[in-house]
C-alpha cells in the first residue's frame, strides 16, 4: 500500500483547520450524551412500560430487565419506490438477527421516501430536495425516545441516506449501520433507453414506445440500475465505512443479501455499549470525508453530492467547500465507466470487480487514507468482497484484476487522469459540472444564450424548433430559494437531441441536474441563485456565454460595468408553491442555504449569522 498522496493529506488538513470549531462543538455534543448503560436505564418506569407494551414476549422481557442492548430501525420502505420494497420485511429478519445475539430491535419510526423517477419534470419534484431535511427530522423524531443503544438504517435512494446521515450524526454517540437492500436485475440497456426517450422528444416514436421501454427498464423490486445518485449514496456508504464490505450492489431476494443483512444486525449490537462501543460521531471525521470525495470522483458519481456531502459533513462539524471538490478531482482517476458514462450498470460493474476492486486500486495508490474507520474496522478492512463460505458469510479479498476493463479500470490505466466532477467559477458564479461522459470536444460551448425561467418554457421552444442552433441554454430561477431546486433531468432527451443534430449546446443553471446526467456539459448550482439577485438574473437572450470545463470558467461576453447596471429579473412564483403541498414548504424555501452548502435548512451548524451547534 502506498504512502497517502500528499493532495489528500492536504484537503484533510485544510478542512480539519478550517472546521476546528465546528468540530470541536460536535465532538462536545457526542461527548456529553455518551452512555454509561443502556439507554432505557434513564427512563421512568412509565416511558419504558409505554414502549415495550407492544412487543413480543421476549423482547419485553428483555426490555423491561435492560439487560439486552435495544437497536433502533429507521425505514424508509414504502412498496412504491422500487429500490425500498424489499425493506418490507426486514424489520422481522432484523428483530430475529438481533435475538440470536442477546439483543432487541424496535421499529424506531418510519421517514418518507419519495422516487424522483417519478417525480421527474412534475410539480412534486419541487419537495424532492426539501424531503432530504425532512428525512433528517423525522429520523430524529424517532430516536429522540431515547430508548436505543444503537440504530440500523434502511433506506437507499436521492435524498433519504444524506436526510439518514444528517440525523445519524447528530445522534453521533450511538453506532449506525446502513443496510442497503441492492439494485433490481439488468433490464433493457440503458444506450437503448435513452435512444427511446431521445426519439419520443423528436416525435418519432409514440408514448406507448416510450412507456414499453421504460417499463423493460424499470422493471422489479431493487434500485434503478444506472448510476445516479441512488447507487452513488450506495458507494459513499462502503467507501465510508457505513455498510458492510460489499453489501451495496447485490441483489434482493439472494441469500448473499440476507445474510448481510443478518450480519449488519450483529455488526452494530457488537459496536454498542458494554460491547466495543464506537460511536458513529467519533468514527466518521475528515478522513472519512475526503474518502468520500475520492470515491465520488474515482466512479464518476452523481453531482448531486456537491449539495449532499457539504450538508452531511456539516452534521459532524465539518465544513466542505467547492474547492475540496476541486482540489481532489485534480488528482483522482476516473476508474469507472458506467451508465450514463457508459453503457455498462451497477450489475456489470459488480461482476466486473465492484467496490472491493475500486477501494482496493485507491488504497494502492494512496487515494483513500486507509486509517479512516468504519464499522468493521479501518478501510482497508473495508476493500473485501462477501460471499458465503458453506452457508456462511465471510469476507475475502478483492479481484486483483478488472473483470472487464470496459467498465472498471486500475489506477495505472484509468479512463481519464482526473474524476468527473469539476468546479466553475467567473462572472456568472459558482457551480459545478459532471465532466465523466461529456466528450473532450464538447467540453467548452461558446454560444448565444437564450434564457428561460422554467424547464417547460424550454421544452416549448424545442418543440417548436427555435433551438435549433448553437445554444447556451440559461434556466434560472429553479435554486432552493425559488421553488425547492427540482432536478432538470428531463431536459436531457431535448438538449441531447439538438447536440446529436450537429450543434453546440449547454445548459447553464442555478438548479440541479440529475445523477443521470450525461453528454450534455452542464453547469449546475450555479451561485448565487437567481431568486436571490445572483449574476443569472442579469443575463439576456443573446448574451454569448463560455463555459470552459477544462479551465474551470463560466464567463460571459458582456462588459462587467454593463451587466452589473442591468435590471435584475424578478423572480414570480405565480401559482408556483400552491398545490401537492408545496404551500407547507414555503418556510423551506424561504429558510434554505446556499447550494455551495448544501442548500439545507441546517446551516446553523456552520459559522455564520445564527450559527450554533445546538
């Protein structure tokens, strides 16, 4: 194994420095909640009567006598959202794995999950990035009880394990384990899907073509099987520690994964009190975080991470800037091709090596720090494949060698030398963009821009051809502040339509793109949001923009005395926030953070008007 690259070592000091306070409230926080028993000891006789009256025999005994660690389960099933159904019955498989080794587990509470897949482009997508502190919140509902020595996580998709993490880390004195349910089998290829859904938005197919093969797409219980933000979440948990070796991309329903599941049960009782008590707070630190950074630019993961991982670090203390990104996506090769940058999905990459080669290659090459812990032990334990040994479940090392080299690739012989996320700054702000499969030729746009204040304002003009020329497509107006930050992800057939007809396109933006995105480059996040009298709010139809990829720039040809003087455009909800309960998130909008932050309602924990750890 490698000496740690000086890079990585770098990142983790300056964030270290940079958060000492922050850290330093958090690591105070954990330490006056620390145990010194089970945590039903604390209550009076009429709390614990109340919360173990419904349960079995057993467990009531063994409730009631304290005797036994008590683990919460937080579940996020619901049987709409694929990637959850499975969770339906884990809370038996869990209750029963946690009888075999001298303990109890109570369904703690239940948090929403919604599917952003069927979300996309409708009005509800508005609460999508809302539902992420939601998540938190209810999560943290259900363990203030105070009844739990330690809590299992069941949840997978966009924004319910970063609303999981929020609330795990300010419960940081307990152990956490998440335990995934894994991706549906392969359906339709995904290069064939997106062929589909380009050719509906040119009019060449009809909406039963459509539907026929999205529904061969997505098509069983498990998650969605390209890379987006769903199996990104699944990546960040191994690559810190937060899930058992390996327990990301198998399947449901296979005794692999019940067996993990069984053994994440034992893993976090082992980890409570009176046992090797290790508390998530303490465990998970910078290392953990810049880990987390590298793998997301090692597999090309889903931009939405530049708003996820601030806001998660920001829970434990830690504050993420853009530049981390940045810094770390200089030094860190793209190891991995899979859809939307390739046509390969998470089941190939499985096969291909999965996590344990990927984490294996970066602790090789010093780009993960291998003394940062997880839950069953440092990460360097963590790089191991699972498999069941006659029946059993054991642990072994990694593939030395890719599978496929068309899909995952070592360190020595990566797809490109740096990852696929990059920053942009200039005139027009702050954001980031997902370089992975946009090609090298499409990687700097110089066009017209032509401005919109709604996606569906641009799906019009495409419909009736005016795009159809070299475009800077500005959608503004689409921040948290204005109406909740609904990922653009259908977009993506009519911009990649126009590129595919020979011209040069970009999509500027002060909202999200989603995890899918693909060969569109793309500036997303850009900040400060329009709604809030950022630079996009002065840009007009016409206006030559450049976004440079390459260089990290986003300018635009106007004279800086000139843009400045301008107007800026009004943000005008109209009926906008009415309906589908978006009127009950109006204190949301009205309250959220930057995007460079997380665009949380939780920026209280960092520095600043406000700021508190409390």
């Amino acid at each position: 194994m490698s000496d740690l690259h000086p890079k990585i070592a770098e990142v983790t000091a300056r964030i270290e420095n940079r958060s000492k306070e922050t850290r330093a409230a958090y690591l105070d926080l954990i330490a006056s909640r620390k145990p010194e028993g089970f945590a039903r000891e604390k209550l009076a006789d009429g709390n614990l009567a109340h919360a173990s009256a419904g349960c079995a025999v057993i467990d009531k005994t063994q409730l009631l006598g304290a005797s036994w660690p008590n683990i919460g389960i937080i579940t996020a099933y619901n049987d709409m959202l694929s990637a959850h159904a499975p969770y339906e019955h884990y809370p038996e498989i869990i209750r029963d794995a946690a009888r075999k080794v001298n303990a109890t587990a109570q369904v703690a509470g239940g948090v929403p999950a919604m599917c952003d897949g069927v979300t996309q482009g409708q009005e509800g997508m508005e609460l999508s990035l809302f539902s992420r502190d939601v998540i938190a919140l209810a999560s943290a509902v259900s363990l203030s009880h105070d009844m739990f020595d330690g809590a299992l996580h069941l949840g997978i998709c966009d924004k319910i394990v970063p609303g999981l993490m929020i609330a795990a880390l300010r419960f940081g004195w307990l152990p956490h384990v998440f335990v995934p349910g894994g991706p549906m089998p392969s359906g339709l290829p995904n290069p064939e899907k997106q062929r589909i859904r380009q050719e509906y938005a040119l009019g060449k197919v009809d909406r039963a073509a459509l539907l026929k093969a999205e529904s061969e797409s997505y098509h069983s219980p498990g998650t969605c099987t390209f890379y987006g933000t769903a199996n990104s979440n699944q990546m960040l948990m191994e690559v810190m520690g937060l899930h058992l070796p390996g327990a990301a991309f198998e399947n449901p329903g296979t005794p692999l994964r019940e067996a993990l599941t069984r053994a994440s049960v034992e893993q976090v009782v082992g980890l409570t009190v009176k046992r090797d008590y290790t508390p998530m707070g303490e465990m998970i630190d910078a290392k953990s975080w810049v880990n987390a950074l590298v793998g997301l630019m090692a597999t090309g993961g889903s931009t939405n991470h530049a708003l996820h991982i601030p806001a998660m670090a920001a829970a434990s203390g830690y504050q993420i800037e853009l530049e981390d990104f940045s810094d770390i996506s200089e030094i860190t090769p793209l190891l991995c091709r899979i859809y939307p940058n390739g046509p390969a999905d998470v089941n190939h990459f499985q096969a291909a090596g999965g996590m344990s080669f990927v984490m294996n290659e970066l602790l090789k090459a010093g780009l993960l720090n291998a003394e940062a812990r997880g839950v069953m032990g440092s990460i360097a334990d963590h790089a191991r494949e699972p498999w069941l040994d006659d029946g059993k479940l054991a642990f072994r090392a990694p593939a030395e060698e890719s599978g496929d080299l068309d899909i995952v690739r070592p360190v020595s012989d990566p797809f490109q030398a740096e990852g696929g996320l990059r920053m942009l700054d200039g005139p027009l702000g702050r954001g980031v963009i997902k370089v992975s499969s946009v090609k090298p030729d499409r990687r700097v746009i110089e066009a017209p821009a032509r401005v919109f204040d709604s996606q569906e304002a641009l799906k019009e003009a495409f419909k009736t051809g005016e795009l159809d020329r070299d475009v800077v497509a500005v959608v503004r107006f689409q921040g948290p502040a204005a109406n909740g930050m609904p990922e653009l992800h259908a977009l993506s057939p009519a911009l990649g339509a126009l590129q595919d007809k020979g011209f040069r396109v970009a999509l500027v933006t002060d909202g999200r793109m989603s995890g899918a995105s693909g060969k569109i480059p793309a500036a997303i996040h850009v900040g400060p949001e329009a709604a809030r009298g950022g630079p996009l709010a002065r840009v007009q139809d016409g206006d030559v923009i450049r976004l440079d990829a390459d260089t990290g720039r986003l300018d635009i040809d106007v004279d800086p005395s000139v843009f400045s003087a301008r107007e800026p455009a009004q943000f005008r909800p109209n009926l906008r926030g009415q309906g589908l309960g978006r009127e009950l998130f109006s204190a949301f909008r009205d309250n959220a953070g930057r995007p460079e932050s997380g665009g949380s309602l939780f920026e209280f924990f960092l520095p600043g008007p406000g700021a508190g750890i409390g």
